[in-house]
C-alpha cells in the first residue's frame, strides 16, 4: 500500500468520523494546553521570584532581634562596624524601623518609615525620581528631613507627588522635610513595601523619632555570594562576644541568597506539581484516545480483511491505525498550544504571572504525539495482527 493510499484511508475514516474524532481529541486539547499553561505559570513565577529579589543582593545578610519586643540587649551602630572587621564583610550599617502618623496638608495616613545611613540607598537599589537622596552631611548634622516612596508621595498628594518636594511632613508629630522621592520598587521582601515607607537619616530617626525605644537591625553585604556563610559565622561569632546578656541566640541572622533559593524552589515545586497534574489529564484523554481505537478496529474489521485479501502487510495495517492516532492527538496539540495561547490574557487579568516559552510549547505538543504513539500502538498492533479469514467472517 502506497503512502498516499494510506493517508486517503486516514482521512476518509477521521471524516466520516467527525464528533467521535472531536471528542478523542479534546482530552489531548486540555491535556495539551494546561501543560503549556503550567509552564507558562511556572516561568512567570520565577520571573517574579528574581524581580522581586533583584532589589536586595544576594550578598545582603540581614541581622535582627528574634522577638519584635525589645530585646535585653539590643544592636547597635557598634556592632555594624565590629561587623566591618571581617574580612567576609564589605558592608555594614544600621536600619531603625517605626510606624505612626504620617501627615501632610490636611491628609493624614498610618505609615511606616525607616531611619537609614546613606549607604543603605546603593544597597538596596533606592534612587530619586524627584528631588535628591539622603546624604552623608544629613546623618552627620542629623538633618530632619526625608525621601519618601513612590507610593506613599502618591497618596499624601493625592496623585500629585512632586508638590511634596520641599514641604513639610509630620511623622509622629514631629516636622521633617521632604528632600526627594523614590523611585517604585515593588516588595522589598522584609515584611515592609518601600514604596509605602517615609526615610530618614539614622541619626534623626534615632534622636526624634525612637529614641530609648531604638531597636535597630544591622544590614550586612558579603564580600561575595561565596563568603555569606563565612560572614554569618563571623557575626555569630561578634555578636556571641559583645551580647554576653543573650548571645547570638536573641538574634535571627537571615541572608537573601538562602530565602532567594528557597523562593525559587518553591516555584519550581509548585510547577512540578502543577505538571503532574497536567501529566494525569493527558494519560485519561490517552486512555481515550485507546478506547476509540478499540472501537474503531472492531467497526472496520472487515476492512481490516479485505485490504489483508488483496495484499496489504501487517506493518501497513500497524502504520495506518497508529498514523492515525497519532495525527488526532497531534491536531489536538496543535490546538490545545493555541487555546493555551488564548488563556494569558485571562491569567494577567487574574494577576496569575505566565511567561510563555519554546519549551512549554514543544513539551505540550511532545507529550500529545507520545500519547497517541503510546495509547494507539496497542489497538494498532491488534488490528494488524487479525487472520484476513476471520475478519471477513467478523458480523
């Protein structure tokens, strides 16, 4: 039997065929297309992952008191720059954290803002959008003003962030003036939204603001991604010698590569298991798939016999079956990559991350071709292996 005799047999059977065809072919369409969409969501969630995390580097070690009560014996500047004589240190300094009334003109809001040296702004990828950013001579003349988010300028102006520039606000009642506004830059990671927070120089905080209440977290930059785990030692280590009323123990020590990694693999797990799923769905449309088969070779076992009388061999009765098998479950790939396709919109309107790749497509349409090689060889096989006699005898 020639080939093209071959794919006019296919063709007639799956025509005349239509709504048994549409039917096997829409489980390899949902099978197909949630194994796209799995790996677009999977792609998008860890390219949320790494945005989120580019912010803070993965050098970055964060040292803070384990309670949010007051701790016996707190941190303090000192520590910072005993941290500093580590050689698997390059920076260190100290970060006040408030919360309270924020006002300007006559809106008021509760906020959060931070107290900060001037080089926490590099480390943590804070730039002006308007105005100018905390400066050296600010912390050493503990100037009261501030740089406040992108985000919480928007809502003290009422859309209208730039008026705040060289006005007043109120932070806990006391007068500082605002000198610039931040840049946007989404979740910082650290239980607080940057975007929302008011900044000031650690030395104003500490004075105006905190004062005997100050309880400081130390931010640390490893020298690199390599020495985080020979600085986390060495502070340990510092903090077990000066804190003598609890040691290290009253402190968490956390370092971003560690919560990075762990967020990324929480992402990659989710996707796994999202794609066993889709995995499932795609064996029962191939179970499918294998039952239509089956009827099949039982409607056409005459036929089955009359092209085994006139000459045709096993291998080309196995080819058209499994050809054919093949060809619906490779239509509904094609399909179900399409309607996945038609699904991203849906996801971004729910905010649900989805970044379509190469690689979603070709493994959505690699597992619909070996569900119709795996579930139809079998039918395939059987029709091949029928005695001519007895299928021109099959009522």
């Amino acid at each position: 039997m020639q080939l093209k005799q071959l794919l006019k047999l296919i063709f007639i059977n799956i025509s005349q065929n239509k709504m048994r065809t549409f039917l096997t072919t829409l489980g390899v369409i949902v099978g197909t297309a949630t194994i796209f969409l799995v790996v677009a969501i999977g792609k998008g969630g860890e390219a949320q992952v790494r945005e989120q995390y580019a912010k803070l580097n993965v050098g970055t070690i964060i040292v803070m008191p384990a309670s949010r009560g007051r701790v016996a014996d707190p941190l303090t500047k000192k520590d910072a720059q005993l941290f500093m004589e580590s050689e698997h240190i390059a920076r260190a300094f100290p970060v006040l954290r408030g919360s309270g009334s924020i006002k300007y003109d006559n809106y008021s809001t509760n906020g959060s803002y931070l107290a900060i040296q001037p080089d926490f702004q590099a480390s943590n990828n804070l730039t002006v959008e308007q105005g100018r950013a905390l400066a050296e001579e600010d912390e050493n003349k503990r100037n009261k003003c501030a740089v406040v988010g992108a985000e919480l300028a928007n809502t003290l102006t009422d859309g209208n962030p730039a008026a705040i520039v060289g006005q007043s606000i109120s932070i806990n009642n006391r007068k500082f003036e605002v000198v610039g506004i931040y840049r946007r830059v989404g979740d910082a990671n650290t239980g607080m939204s940057y975007d929302d927070a008011v900044f000031v120089p650690y030395s104003a905080g500490e004075r105006f603001l905190l004062g005997a209440r100050a309880n400081p977290t130390i931010n640390v930059q490893a020298t690199g991604i390599e020495t985080v785990q020979s600085a986390i030692e060495d502070i340990t280590a510092i903090l077990n010698e000066t804190h003598r009323a609890g040691g290290a123990d009253q402190f968490r020590i956390l370092d971003a590569g560690s919560r990075l990694a762990a967020a990324q693999e929480s992402a990659k797990s989710m996707s796994m298991l999202l794609l066993a799923v889709a995995a499932v769905v795609l064996v029962v449309s191939g179970i499918g798939i294998m039952n239509v088969m089956f009827v099949t070779v039982k409607e056409r076992t005459r036929e089955i016999g009359t092209l085994k009388a006139i000459g045709a061999k096993r291998r080309e009765i196995l080819h058209q079956f499994l050809i054919e098998a093949v060809m619906i479950s490779l239509v509904g790939g094609v399909i179900g990559v399409i309607a996945g396709f038609l699904a991203l919109p849906i996801l971004a309107y729910c905010q649900l991350p989805a970044l379509p790749s190469p690689g979603g497509v070709l493994l959505g349409l690699a597992f619909s071709v070996i569900t119709g090689v795996f579930f139809g060889f079998y039918p395939a096989w059987q029709a091949a292996e029928l005695s001519p006699l007895e299928a021109l005898r099959y009522e």
